[in-house]
C-alpha cells in the first residue's frame, strides 16, 4: 500500500503534482537512489523534468514523504 503523508499531501497542492503521477514514479521509477537515514528515492521523467520522490519503507507500506520536480537526477 502506498501512503501519503500529511507534509506529502501539503506538498502536492502546492507544487501543482498529481498524485497519480507520483504512484507512477514509485511503482514504475526510470532510476532509483537513497536519501538520508532509511529514506529511498526514486526519479520519473515527465515532459522536460523528472519527479523526485522520497519515500521509505515501513511494514510492507511505501510512506511517501515528499516529492518535487528537478532538472536532472541527483542524489
């Protein structure tokens, strides 16, 4: 199960992301990374722009923490 955060949610309306596009990314990821801690990242390109988004395993659930676009892949 993938579960958003309240600051994940926050994020999404203000950065104008669909939720859709950010089960996309976790589900079908064109790269994968890590973040602080136990975080993991992953990465999508979309039109000129790739979602970041940040997320951490927790039981068998994916916990999105945050997403944002970003101009190329970075960890």
């Amino acid at each position: 199960m993938i579960i958003f955060t309240d600051h994940s949610l926050l994020k999404l309306r203000q950065r104008n992301i669909p939720k859709k596009l950010v089960i996309e990314t976790v589900n079908n990821p064109d790269c994968e990374g890590r973040g602080h801690s136990e975080r993991k990242a992953c990465f999508k390109k979309f039109g000129k722009l790739f979602l970041k988004v940040v997320y951490k395993n927790e039981g068998g659930d994916i916990v999105i923490i945050t997403q944002h676009w970003v101009a190329k892949i970075n960890n």
